[in-house]
C-alpha cells in the first residue's frame, strides 16, 4: 500500500491511525446519545398529551427534529408544537466548540389555542436569568410589563406579568413544579399569537414531570379564564 514502508514507522502515521478510530467510535456513540434523547423527549411529551395525531420531522440532520402532536378531544389547546436542537455529539472535531457556544441542547414548546379559548390569555413570563440574555430570549415589551426578581432552586428569575392576575397564574405554576425548576428556563404567556410558549434543557427524565405540571396547570388557567368558559 505504502511505496516508502518508513512512512508507517513515523509517529505521525501511528497518531493518524488513533485520530481516525477515535473519531469513528465518537461518531457513533454521539449518534446512538442523540438518538436515546430524541426518543425520549418525544415519547414523554406524547405520553402526556396522548394525542390523536402526530408527525415529525428532521430539521437538521443527527441534530434537529420538529413534532406536531394534535391531542384528542382538547376544549382549548388545538395543537402543540415541539422543536428539539441537539448538540452535535456525533461530531468530537465540533463538539467542544458548540459546548462553549450553544452550552446545552434544548427544547421549545408551544401550545396553540383553539379558537373557543382565544382571550384567555394575558403576557406574562416566568425567565431565569441567565438565559434572558440569550439571542433568540429578550422579551421585547418587557418595558411594558412589572417586574420582580426571584430567587428559585439556587437560580435567579425575572417574573414579568401584565397584571396580578397573570401574576398569580405563573405564581401558580412555580408551586406546582416545586421548588427546583430543573431544566426549565422560561415559560411565556402570549396574547398577540394565543400560545403558551416553553423552553427546557431536554434532560429525558426530566422532560414528562414538567410537560405535565405545564400541560395541567395551562388547561386549567385557560379554562378558568377563556370566554367561552361558560358556555
């Protein structure tokens, strides 16, 4: 194979040869690791919402998926949409550098009203800190909206509301998910597009404990405030 055998006597060949199945073995095991979350992920969102339908759809790769869960007979919620972006674990050249950049894979919820429950709703976020400062994150009318500072499990968070009402709502779900918010940084309430809006860091045990605190506790709110509540 080598016209000069001395090449495969040299150091560098050796290192080479190491580089290569190391990133072969990485490649794979970052691919079966992407693979465990996704599933995850996505069976513990279906397991709450139990939906009637659902598709999904690749967005980016080993790294990015989209799903449409449609849950069955739902008075308010008509449909929720979850995107997953990954870190590229399958990638050990690139990996390090999205650790340092992007930090942690994450998950968006969003929760579509139906048109029964459209004006239930009044703004309000619940954000940690550190994400708030994240591209993608501002609140853009936060000016608009009161403010307090709170301290939840070792974490600082902005509770930003409209009224008390909402602030008593978002109160609300802080004391059903307890008092450590785990993987979950931001929880917004959106009139303007009728949707709860949610971001976490997909941890797979993790995931169905919050999505059902969050599913239960919108339903509820949603009901108690929709105009069609009496209907």
């Amino acid at each position: 194979m080598f016209t000069n055998t001395g090449v495969a006597q040299q150091p560098v060949f050796y290192l080479f040869v190491a580089v290569t199945i190391l990133l072969t073995l990485g490649y794979g095991w970052g691919r079966r690791r992407n693979k465990r979350i996704t599933v995850a992920t996505f069976d513990a969102i279906a397991s709450v919402l139990r939906p009637k339908d659902q598709q999904f759809t690749n967005i980016g790769g080993l790294t990015g998926y989209h799903a449409n869960f449609v849950p069955h007979k739902n008075r308010y919620i008509k449909r929720v949409d979850a995107t997953l972006t990954l870190l590229p674990r399958q990638s050990w050249l690139w990996y390090p550098f999205s650790r340092l950049i992007r930090r942690f894979d994450r998950l968006f919820l969003a929760f579509h009203l139906t048109p029964r429950a459209s004006g239930a709703l009044e703004e309000g976020h619940l954000i940690e800190k550190s994400y708030s400062s994240f591209g993608g994150a501002k609140i853009e009318n936060a000016f608009s909206l009161q403010q307090e500072r709170l301290q939840w499990g070792g974490r600082v968070f902005f509770l930003y509301y409209q009224s008390s009402k909402v602030k008593r709502h978002l109160e609300r779900c802080r004391e059903l998910i307890g008092d450590d918010p785990g993987p979950l940084r931001h929880v917004a309430l959106v009139p303007e597009r009728d949707r709860l809006f949610v971001f976490l860091i997909p941890k797979p045990s993790k995931v169905k404990p919050i999505v059902k605190v969050l599913h239960e506790w919108f339903l509820a709110q949603v009901a108690a405030d929709s105009p069609a509540a009496g209907n």
